[in-house]
C-alpha cells in the first residue's frame, strides 16, 4: 500500500519534507549505512529542486537510526554531503516501518523570497 502523505508541504517561509528513506531509482535500498544516508538526502534533494532549492535552504533535519552503532558511519556520510553548511539536526534511535531501512531522514526548508 502506497503511504498516505505528501513529499512537502509549504506553510508560510517553510517546506517541511517528509521522512526520506533510502530507496534508489530501482526502489531498491542499498547496503551500509553511509550509502543509505547518502541516498535519503540525495532524495530529499531532489524533492527540494522540484521547489527551486537545494541542500543549503535546509535548517533542519530529524534523523532515526536503527542502531546506535551506525551513528559514526552516518554522520560522516551527512557531514561529506552537507559539507560547510551544518543545519540544526536531531538524532534518535528508533524501529523503522521498512525492513532493511537503516536511517530515514525528514527536512524543514526555507522557502526563497518571492521577487
């Protein structure tokens, strides 16, 4: 069954995106946890392009992990694509609704001044 939820929703200056899992362009997950943190933000990317923005309109994440021993592998994937720009991050550790999901990541943005 298809989830019931949409990729993003503006409210006001923001675009909440919904919680990002690491499916590919096949629908398949990929092994580690570096390539799954990888692929939920190249994801969560692709829906803010769909908005006119990018990774550094991003100012928050709230981030589940399966299991505490992914959290270094994760961060330094998160931290090589973010880069310079670090945006307000919570993590927690938590059971995922799909079997071989290892992170799911959801994003608040700013929305870029209309001119």
């Amino acid at each position: 069954m298809k989830p019931h939820l949409s990729p993003a929703v503006a409210a006001g200056s923001l675009l909440f995106l919904s919680g990002a899992l690491a499916f590919d362009g096949n629908g398949a997950l990929p092994a580690g946890i570096e390539a799954q943190t990888s692929q939920c933000l190249d994801n969560l990317a692709a829906i803010l392009a769909k908005h006119g923005l990018g990774p550094a309109d991003i100012v928050k994440t709230t981030v589940w992990l399966t299991a505490r021993s992914d959290f270094a592998g994760f961060n330094k994937a998160y931290a090589g694509w973010f880069g310079d720009w670090a945006p307000a991050r919570s993590t927690t550790i938590a059971g995922l609704v799909i079997d071989g999901a290892l992170v799911e990541i959801e994003a608040v943005a700013r929305l870029k001044e209309r001119t």
